[in-house]
C-alpha cells in the first residue's frame, strides 16, 4: 500500500502493518466523534510514527498512484472532524 502524507511525500506501507493502522484510525474517527482532541492529537502523532518509521519512504522523483492520502502534520482538530469520520481514511 502507498501512503501519501500531504505535504511531506509517499511511503511503501508493508501489508503486515495496516492492522495496526487501521486500529487507529478506527480509534481517531472515535476520538473525533466524541470531540476528544488530545486524544485524537495523540493518535494521529501515532499514525504519523507508524508510517514514517516502519513505511519506506520513496523518493521524491517516483511519483505513484496513493491508496491513502493522510493530512499534513499541522491539521487542526476543526479540519479533522471533516476527514476522520465514518470509515476513516482506511476503510474496514
């Protein structure tokens, strides 16, 4: 899977983590529900470390298609409540 986080570029996703990230980002549609903004903050920093860190960053000149787009770091709680609902950014 190719994930794109605005603003910064796309990552290779290996298929053994999006368990993991779909966990949170069933937890962050929750904590946006429920106007939990700390803990959505919290989860977002957590799905931001997943992908950076255990994600393969592609280079900048190798452009792909994404299966999922995730907002920039800096998104605000206001503009979250628009993307993080339903099923998320993943679906299942």
């Amino acid at each position: 899977m190719i994930v794109r986080i605005l603003s910064e570029g796309q990552y290779i996703i290996p298929s053994s983590l999006l368990d993991e990230l779909n966990s949170l980002d069933n937890k962050l549609v929750n904590s946006v529900a429920t106007e939990d903004e700390p803990s959505f903050r919290s989860l977002y920093d957590q799905i931001l470390g997943l992908v950076r860190n255990k994600g393969k960053e592609l280079p900048i000149e190798e452009l792909h298609p994404s299966d999922v787009i995730i907002p920039s770091e800096d998104v605000s709680f206001e503009e979250a409540k628009s993307i993080f609902v339903g099923e998320g950014l993943l679906p299942g």
